[in-house]
C-alpha cells in the first residue's frame, strides 16, 4: 500500500538568526528605519531591511562562526524631534545556528 504523504517536505537548511530592535531617543521602538548589515570583512552592506511597527527587525544569516556589522541608515528618515543620528554601529558575532539580539540606538 505504500505511504500516503508525499515527500515534499524538504528539510530546512540550519541558519543563525540577527535579531534586533531600533531604539528611538526618549527609550521607545522606531518604525521604518532602514538598517543595514554586512559580513565584518566586507566594506558594503550585503542585506538591507526595515524595521517593523514593534521598531523589530530580523536577518536569516549562514550559521557561523561569523561576525557582523549592524547600523541605521537615517538618510531621509524624519522624526518628528529633528535629525538622528546613530550612537554606535553594533558588532554582532555569530557561532553556530543561533539567535543574536541587539539593539540599535539612536540619539539627537
């Protein structure tokens, strides 16, 4: 009689996870802020993404080990206080297959 399901399922190929959330400057999550990551040994962003309605953003990255570099990319962004800018672009080292979180902050 065989089996009844088909063998359509393909295993999911292991990957690490950069999890994180833009920090605005009065402590609350920003929306619609372009970030922007690159592989620590490149010069220019490989992957760009935006952050959503909680301020959250995620990358599906190769599992590593591997290290990255994370930061906000505030041309034309507007917030209702004025220009921001980054207080620092985040390093992010990943080892394996796991989930890294961090957080982008922005000041005036």
């Amino acid at each position: 009689m065989g089996n009844a399901s088909p063998k359509d399922k393909r295993a999911e190929k292991p990957y690490a996870l950069i999890y994180g959330t833009v920090w605005g400057p009065d402590g609350r999550p920003l929306y619609g802020v372009k970030v922007e990551i690159r592989r620590a040994d490149q010069k220019k962003a490989r992957w760009e993404l935006y952050s959503d309605h909680s301020g959250e953003f995620a990358l599906r990255v190769p599992p590593g080990p591997a290290d990255y570099v994370v930061w906000a990319d505030l041309k034309g962004f507007k917030y209702p206080g004025g220009q921001l800018r980054l207080a620092q672009e985040a390093k992010v080292h990943v080892d394996n297959d796991e989930r890294e979180d961090m957080g982008l902050h922005l000041t005036k």
